[in-house]
C-alpha cells in the first residue's frame, strides 16, 4: 500500500502542544513563557483544535479561558511531561492509501542529551486515552525527530546530515540505510540533504526546521546571514549554495526565499541563542511566525506573505522561548486531518 508524508500546508485537524511547568526547565520563567503557549493555542484555536498535555491541567483550563482561547476546540490531557518540545517526540503521521498511520519514533532528547522518560511515551499514552480514535500507532525502533525532516507531500524529503547522521542517534544506518528506512516508512522516494548550516546554541544538531523550509509550489524558503563578520556568515553562505543545486524529483530548480536575519540575542551568560523565522508553523488558513521584538520581524512576516498569500500571516513574539533554544515550531506538531477522534 503507497505511503505518503503529508506536507505541513495540507489540511489538519489539530496542533498538540505540551505546556510548560514548574518540574521543568520553564520554573524560573513561567510567568512569561505561559502568555506564548496562551496566545499560539488561541491563534491555533480560531482554525483547528489544540491538543494539550500537561501534568496538572485545571490550572492551564483557567489560564486559556482568561486568555480567550475557544475551549470547545481544546483538548486537555493530564500527562507527565519532561519539557515542551512536541514537533520531536508527537506523532508523524503518513498516510497509508490516504487513511492516517501515526508513527511513534523513539525521542532520546536530541541525541542523548537531555532527560525524555516522559515525553517519549506521550505519544503512546494519547494513542491509549483515545484522542487518537481507532487510528493505527506503529513503532519504528529508530530515533527521529519532527524537526529534523521536511516533508513536499510528494515523496521529497529535506533535512541535514549533521542531525540525521548523529551518533547518538541511529549509529547502526549510514546515509543510505537512513534513505532505506525512512523511504519505506515515510514513502519518501526523493532525499536533500544539507551538510552545511546551523545556528548558535542549538541543541538539535542542525533541525532543518530552524534553517530550511519546504513550501508550496517548489518553494524553500531558507535563513540567509548577510553580515560577514557573523559567525553564522559562511555556514550559512554554504548551506544556500547548496540549496542552489537541489532540484525537485522531476529535475527542476527550487525557488529559493531568503527570510531575513535577527540581531544576535544572548542569554543572561552571553551564550548566543538561536533566533530564526525559519520556525514558523502553517496551520489551516494561517502561518503563525516566530518574532523577537527584532528590527526584521516585520520584514519576515512580509516575506512569509508573499510565499503564502492564501494564509493569514500571525507573528507570535516567542523571544520568551529561545532562552531554551527552541522556538514556535518546536513547540507543536500539527495532526494531519482524519487523525483526531
């Protein structure tokens, strides 16, 4: 039976989240990483369902209330949860003769850096609550994250060797086994791979998610670094050069949008933080953008128009976020439409 991974722009029933809370990184900063997920599940909420888990959810119930979230449209579960990063340890969902199969991939925190007892059950405990329905849940046996991968929704996939060929991952696949496996569970027949690019304090190893995007109609849109003194200057110059050589399964070039650049922000020990609008999420009619109180936030979400000027173009201020080196798509998984019971 064909295979297919959805592209992140076709329709959906929902977004999970997992909300943040006092047994995790989030303690010391509560009080303005709440108002985010407040306003990303309310956004969210105006076009699809949210789905939420949380170790204690009464406390998130009256915080999204107050916040003007539609509570019809929210699902909340009470589950234990290490962090808040969905987009790598929620479910992928492929579609087997167009009916939805979600996969749960093994999460082990990036590459065995972080603790994720919790969150790498989350996936099988929702499948158990139900919220999933009748719905097939399969278990690969490999480490894959959502934001190491980028789907076209036509058998194309776009991701980086620095994440996929990590040790701490799947150390037994080379290149080619890693093409195998995913080819037969994600029905991917056409592989690009990046070996250049990444960001300052990332703890992914290069998530495509934070340096390229597939976008409609053979569109990527990608970070680009203008500033030669930059760090990130000749990675980044590398990684477009690239860009430049793929071309699509039929052999045409993509066409590439570069997204503007931030000012370098830096958390309270100096250590620089990786700020990107490539993190944005496409949700049904919308794209919520990442903004950092920058200069350039406004020039992202013009860009971010032109690419889709089909979609409402919703800027979320998630400089709260980067201090824990992630931003907005990190902190969501979309569920394809047909999924959610």
């Amino acid at each position: 039976m064909k295979k297919r991974l959805p592209a992140e722009w076709e329709e959906q029933d929902g977004v999970l989240l997992a909300w943040p809370h006092a047994e995790s990184d989030w303690r010391e900063c509560l009080e303005v990483v709440e108002p985010v997920f407040v306003s990303l599940a309310r956004e969210i909420s105006r076009c699809e369902r949210v789905l939420i888990v949380a170790p204690e959810i009464e406390s998130v119930r009256e915080r999204l209330r107050q916040g003007g979230v539609d509570m019809e449209r929210v699902n909340l579960q009470r589950m234990e949860t290490n962090d808040t990063w969905t987009r790598d340890f929620g479910p992928i969902t492929v579609l087997e003769g167009g009916r939805p199969v979600l996969l749960d991939f093994g999460f082990n925190a990036w590459g065995l850096k972080f603790a994720a007892h919790f969150d790498n059950q989350i996936t099988g405990k929702l499948a158990r609550s139900g919220v999933f329905g009748s719905r097939q849940v399969h278990i690969p046996g490999l480490i894959l994250e959502g934001g190491s991968i980028e789907s076209d929704g036509a058998g194309t996939l776009l991701t980086t060797s620095a994440c996929l060929q990590s040790p701490n991952r799947n150390p037994h696949l080379d290149r080619a086994g890693i093409e195998r496996a995913l080819g037969g569970l994600l029905g991917v027949t056409h592989f690009l791979w990046l070996d250049n690019g990444y960001l300052a304090g990332d703890d992914t190893d290069s998530h495509i998610d934070t340096l390229a995007r597939l976008c409609p109609h053979e569109t990527i849109v990608h970070v680009r670094c203008d500033d030669p003194e930059d760090e990130h200057y000749q990675a980044l110059a590398a990684m477009e050069t690239e860009l430049k050589a793929f071309r699509t399964a039929d052999g045409r070039p993509y066409r590439l949008v570069s997204l503007p650049w931030p000012n370098a922000c830096f958390d309270e020990s100096g250590q620089r933080l990786p700020a990107t609008y490539a993190n944005f999420l496409i949700i049904n009619g919308a794209v919520l953008v990442p903004t950092y109180e920058d200069k350039q936030d406004g020039a992202a979400l013009a860009t971010l128009a032109r690419v889709f000027p089909r979609h409402r173009i919703i800027g979320i201020d998630c400089r709260p976020l980067i201090p824990q080196r992630g931003s907005l798509h990190c902190i969501t998984m979309q569920i394809p439409k047909g999924v959610l019971a």
